[in-house]
C-alpha cells in the first residue's frame, strides 16, 4: 500500500500544502499503484507448510499485528477475494482445520461471508475485526488460481520467508529400476528440495519416520526392511568370480551410487501427514561432511487391496479374515476421495464436519487401504448424504486403527445438517496408467476420442477403441484413469473429431461395471478384434467433468404412499399406449373391467454437484399426444416387484415426461420447470416430486399371486445420465400381498444397510409388517 502522508490525511497539511509552494507538484513517496481504498491499512501474506507459492494459511496484518482468519462459514467466494487480495485471479478451492500449519496472534476475522464478488475484504459480512471464538486451530487456507493479475502491485502483499520445507517425497529402487512393477513399495527415500532431489541420512531413522514417508506415497503401514541390503561396502574379501546374489547385487549397486544428503535428524511422531511436519534438519550448502557413518534411509511399505503389486501380496491380503469394514467413501470421482460414511446399527450414515481435521482423516484413509490424508473436506465438498448423521467432533490422534476408536461425539437431527458432511482426499500410490491411455482431437484436454497403448517393450503402438456397446459406464473408468474426473458422456461415433494418424482400432467388446481402476481391468475381446461397425468415426469417445449429478429417491415417502388402487379399463387408454400396464392387459376386454394397480409417489433429490439434465437435447424429444407432454428420456425409472430369489412378477417404468424443480432446499432457487416447453432437469438441492396419482406413476400387479415379494425402485436404470454415484440409484421395500391387501415397509437405498442386514432382508421379505395398505 502506498504510503500516505500527513500532508493528505489533515485539513491543516492541506492548507500548509497550499501556502507552500513546494508542497504543489512534489513527487509522491511511492510510485506503486494505490491499492483500493477498501484495503487501506491491511496488508495480506500466505503462511504455512507444506504448500506452493500460491496456496497457504491466510494472514491478514491490521494495525501493525498480524492474524488469522477463522474457517468457520468459510466459503469459496470468500476465497476468491482473498486471493485477489493477494494478486491472483480467482481460487481454485480453500482449506480448513489448520491444513497449513496453526497460526499465532490474533484471529482476525470469524464467520467470514463474501458474494464473491467483492473488491475488498473489508466489505464482507463477519463478527467484526478481531471478534472470534474460534482457535488456531481452525485457521483457514486458499488455493489461488496459479495466475496474476495484470498489473497488480502487490506492495501489500508480504510473502512469508521461505523456510527450507520437502516438497515432495519418492522411493528409488536400489535395483531393476525400469523392471520393477508399479507402484514402488521399497527403495531409498529421496526428498525434493529447491535444489533438486536429495536423499536422507539413517542416523535415528525410526518406523515412525517410515510410517509418514509410507502414508505420504499412498500405502497404509509400512514393514521392516533389512538395510544391510543397501549399506556401501568398503572391502569386498572374496576372489575373482565370486558367487553373486541379489543381496550382493544391492550392496554392489549402492557402493557405486554417489550419494547426495539434503536431509538428517527426521523425528517423527507416526501421526504427521506429512514429512515437512515433522522435527528435521537440512545440511547447509557449506557442509563438507554429512551423514558420517550413515546411509541412506531406505523404506519398505506395504500396498492397500487396490494397489497389491503382485499376486503374492493380493493372496496374502485375501487369507487374512476381514469383517465387513465400517467406513467407506461415497461420490468421489477418483479412489480415495469421497465423503465418509460410517456403519452404525446396521445403517450407513454421514460424519458432521465440525473439528474434522487431518488427524481423523488420515485415519479413515489408512484404514481403507490408502495413505495419509491429502485434504480432510468439509462443507459437503463431495456431495450431501442423505438418512442418518451419525458422529460429531471426531477427535483422532492419528494412531487409531479406525476411526471408531476416537473419541466422538453422537448426533440429534438439530445439531448437524447434510451441508456439514465431511469428506476425504487420500495419498495414492502412483500406479502410472494414465500414461497408458489418452485422448485426441477434443476441444479440451476433457474431451476426445479415446487411444489406448498396447504391445511390450520396443513395439508400442497406439490404438482406437471400437465403439460398439460403449456407454457410460466404461467413460467413467477412462475418466478416472486420465484422472479428469467423473464422465460426462460416452460416445459411440467420433467421426467431429480428428483422429490424426491413428486408425487402428486395437481393443472391442469393452464392458466396465463403472468401479475399476483403469481400463485394462475391464473385460474385453482381447487380441480378436470384432466391430459391427468399422472406420475411425465408429471409435469410442469420452467427455468427462470435474462434477456430477446424483440422484437418491426418498424411501420413506414411497413406503408412506403406497396404496392399491383397482383402476377401470377405460381410464388407461392413454397408459396402455405408453406400455405402462402388464402384457395381460392387451388380452382384456377393453374397455370393461379393471387392473389392479400398486400406485406410490416418488420424490427423487439431486444431492450431487452438478444438475441432473436429460441426455437429449430438446430437438429429441418426443410428443407423447395422448397424455400431450415431452418425454426427455424413454426410460427415467424402473419399477419392480420381485420374489425372494430375484425373479421378477410384475414391472413398470416411468418415463421423464417431466424434469423439474418441484421443490428446493432455502438457500437453492428453481432453475428448471416444464410449462411452455421449458428446459428438463434437476438442480443440485432440489428434488422432483412424482406423485401417485400420475398416469404410471404404479406398478400393474393384476397377475401376481400373494405372497411375500420385494418392491424395487431403480433410477436412472440405462445409466443414459452421468451420476457420480450409481449405487444408491436402487430402492428396494419389504411387501406381503394377500390378494386384497398390501403391507410395505422397511424401504431403504439399497446400500444404504449393512451386507448382513441385506442379507436377512431377501432372505425373509414381508415377515414382519407395520403398515397396511
């Protein structure tokens, strides 16, 4: 900020300025630029470790003193502005929790709430300067947009000393460098620092040590490793054409290895998430001798399920008993990230987010089979759950072997809301199977038509994906495995974009349950090569998203509804042409008689983080003129009554004759509605309301007999929309049916119960009953 003088602050300086005839055409103290007028007095810095020039814990200096800002009601619009504060364009994402480290001083500012679009801090709302009850703790963090803004003057902005801090951490094999499978789970620690990669001195290296490295690079836990393999030997006392193993191998290799030291003195405590955090010593660029009569230090760590580097280890993970786990992930877009869901009384339920921090994360993360915590999220940064919330203030030291053993604290409905679950980001192993694919002629690197690399070492080759059967499911795993996020779309023809050089179509019959890893582990035709259609434009193609929809439809409302309504014949003219009623039904003696109809509502809620929208464009659409609507999508939802053993009695469907917003959370606004031809879909935080009393709104169980059944509701069934989350696409309710009668309950999302608790569901539907219908 430019600095202000007397002269300009008082009407006195000014009239002495006038009477002064020097005073008038003085230079300014400073040419830099006035910064805006709200910001007068503040000047901004980033603070913390580990982190990159343009992401840190927040600093704000307000009448000479610097602090903090709290995390509480933080958002990103918040962090917009601050980083434009601080001379970025826009942010790409904030922290909470202290991610960076906890600050000291005054916390300055609480319950920070900006539009976005502020050109200061100082215009948005919060509890006044100075004014918290929050602790260091819950200092929060900004991730900018690595882009400055033309011609800022950042006079203002005080960038804190750069500190030595290890950027980043990899594992060198000792030997088959170029053989050794991926990941690498054993070799010699090497830390990036400013100067290039260096390795650490063993002197007092400890398994905690290896724990942090081991959690940083994606694994689990870590294992003993016999050192004496990777020590320098000095003599070598054996005679010409000696016996060479591979121990001796090693020792061989590492006598000739130049070893460079950057770092000695590693103390960790086991519970860091990352290495900067722990106590450590860098040697100086003067420092003649280091780590003398040590080594390097050498880590050996052991792989979660996913990532098992060899059969060996996936057959020794596979004989170990394992109960069914009581913590998962839900809606992320890659392995490792999602939000945390947990097991109680048989029921999965969400985590609230208040004192979530990486401790507790990295908990959750380890007992998955991943690393430690990158990111612990809040906010529902990886969409809200729905049902239960079952733990608050969870309290890890980052020792736990699951997250039920910290302290927690159980919740009520009025303590917590869906807007407050928190999620994960977890360290993952690099596997390197985005090099093995890619994509070609998009207008973004997001979009394109999808090569593959096949062959061995020496006739690589790259190749095109027949376009037969391709869908969305498959889109996905590509997405994942570029690491671009969720699919939006997958495409059969390609023929809009370019294909270069590349026409060989190299892989077909390509089927993907939507949950592998990458692209190889989906089941395909192999070397044989069958495409009904050929030529490059028939090749497969992906558009993928950083963000998705996902649909969830509310079990209560469908088990609170249900009823049996015996309908005339002469009603369903319009139902029996959109083939909502049984195959019985063209047989009957129109218009005489009736059919027995299971009718119910169904409100389907968008609880993703982009809009449900129909695959077709308007254009598409199809005039239905008997009921006189659109239809967006042929096949919206399925409806199924099925018999303990999955054979399916009696069927319906629903067709989206309209998308909209019947009804929004308060803080979300309708974007979408159906009158006048309007635009079909739904907003995240909003939900569609179907009622019962909407032609097909029913399942026709005219022809089925009485009996114990399952009511099965499935959304989105053909996966023609993206969603982030498919397996809570399925509804499913115990029904006894006594030929006059209908009892239907304990309706539930189908994973939303414990595998023991589906278990006894199909084993014995309708035996117990509460309502009847």
């Amino acid at each position: 900020m430019r600095p202000v003088s007397i002269w300009q602050r008082s009407p006195w300086g000014l009239l002495l300025c006038l009477l002064c005839s020097s005073c008038l055409g003085s230079p300014s103290p400073s040419t830099a630029p006035e910064k805006r007028a709200g910001s007068q007095g503040l000047r901004f810095r980033l603070a913390g470790f580990p982190r990159k020039p343009f992401e840190g814990r927040v600093e704000i200096q307000r009448a000479g003193e610097w602090g903090t800002i709290c995390d509480d009601d933080f958002t990103l619009q918040a962090a917009h502005v601050l980083c434009r504060e601080l001379g970025f364009t826009e942010a790409t994402g904030w922290t909470h929790s202290a991610k960076y480290g906890p600050g000291t001083g005054r916390i300055w500012l609480d319950n920070l709430s900006c539009s976005g679009t502020e050109q200061s801090v100082t215009e948005c709302a919060s509890r006044g300067w100075g004014n918290s009850d929050c602790t260091h703790d819950e200092d929060a963090g900004v991730i900018c947009k690595d882009q400055r803004l033309p011609g800022f003057s950042d006079s203002n902005v005080i960038e804190v000393e750069q500190h030595l801090q290890v950027e980043e951490v990899r594992l060198r094999p000792a030997v088959g460098r170029g053989r050794r499978p991926l990941p690498v789970t054993e070799g010699l620690v090497e830390v990036r620092l400013p100067e290039g990669w260096s390795q650490v001195c063993d002197k007092g290296w400890s398994a905690h040590n290896s724990h942090v490295v081991c959690g940083m690079l994606g694994f689990p836990s870590e294992k003993r490793v016999n050192t004496a393999f990777y020590r320098p030997i000095t003599k070598l006392k054996v005679k010409p054409k000696p016996r060479v193993g591979r121990g001796s191998i090693k020792r061989l290799l590492a006598q000739r290895q130049q070893h460079s030291f950057g770092l000695h003195g590693v103390a960790c405590v086991g519970t860091e998430a990352h290495l900067s955090l722990c106590s450590l010593e860098f040697y100086r660029a003067n420092d003649t001798t280091r780590c003398p009569g040590g080594a390097p230090a050498v880590v050996s760590c052991v792989p979660g399920p996913l990532y098992a580097a060899s059969s060996g280890q996936r057959k020794q993970q596979q004989s170990k008993p394992q109960g069914e786990t009581r913590v998962r992930l839900k809606g992320g877009a890659h392995p490792g990230e999602g939000r945390v869901e947990v097991l109680k009384a048989s029921t999965w339920g969400t985590i609230c987010d208040r004192k979530w921090d990486l401790q507790a994360a990295s908990v959750v993360c380890r007992e998955l089979g991943f690393g430690s915590a990158r990111e612990a999220l809040s906010g529902a940064r990886m969409g809200q759950g729905m049902g239960a919330i079952h733990l608050s203030e969870v309290r890890c030291s980052g020792q736990e072997p699951s997250l039920w053993k910290c302290p927690h604290k159980n919740i009520t409905a009025e303590d917590c809301s869906h807007s407050q679950d928190a999620g994960v980001r977890c360290n993952l192993p690099y596997t390197g199977v985005e090099t093995k694919i890619r994509l070609s002629g998009g207008r973004s690197q997001h979009e394109g038509r999808v090569e593959v690399q096949i062959g061995g070492p020496g006739s690589l080759r790259w190749g095109l994906i027949c376009g037969d059967d391709w869908g969305t499911l498959e889109a996905m795993v590509v997405c994942r495995q570029l690491g671009l996020g969720y699919a939006n779309h997958g495409l059969q023809e390609t023929w809009y974009w370019d294909s270069g050089n590349i026409t060989e179509v190299v892989m077909s019959g390509v089927r993907c349950t939507g949950s592998e890893l990458s692209l190889d582990q989906c089941a395909h035709h192999g070397t044989h090569i069958a495409c009904k259609r050929t030529g490059t434009r028939f090749t497969a193609g992906v558009i993928c998203s950083e963000t998705a929809s996902d649909l969830l439809l509310h079990s209560a409302l469908v088990q609170e509804t249900a009823y049996i309504e015996d309908r005339p014949l002469h009603m369903l003219y319009c139902a029996a042409e959109e083939n909502c009623l049984a195959r019985s039904a063209r047989s009957a003696n129109w218009p005489y008689g009736h059919r027995r109809l299971l009718r119910f509502s169904s409100q389907i809620h968008n609880l993703g983080r982009a809009d449900f929208r129909p695959k077709a464009g308007r254009h598409s659409w199809v005039w239905h003129e008997c009921h006189g609507h659109y239809h967006s999508m042929d096949i919206f939802t399925h409806y199924d009554i099925l018999t303990p053993n999955g054979t399916k009695v009696a069927e319906g469907h629903k067709a989206s004759f309209c998308l909209e917003d019947t009804e929004c959370q308060e803080d979300v606004s309708k974007r979408y509605e159906c009158a006048n031809f309007g635009e079909q879909g739904i907003t995240v935080g909003c939900w569609d309301l179907y009622r019962h009393d909407i032609d097909c709104q029913w399942i026709d169980i005219t022809d089925v007999k009485p009996g114990n059944y399952i009511l099965q509701v499935v959304i989105n069934p053909n996966f023609e929309v993206a969603e982030s989350d498919f397996t809570n696409n399925a509804m499913k309710c115990n029904c006894k049916y006594d030929g006059h009668r209908i009892w239907v309950h304990n309706c539930h999302i189908g994973d939303a119960f414990s595998e023991e608790a589906n278990r006894k569901f199909e084993r014995y539907p309708g035996q117990t009953s509460n309502q009847v219908i």
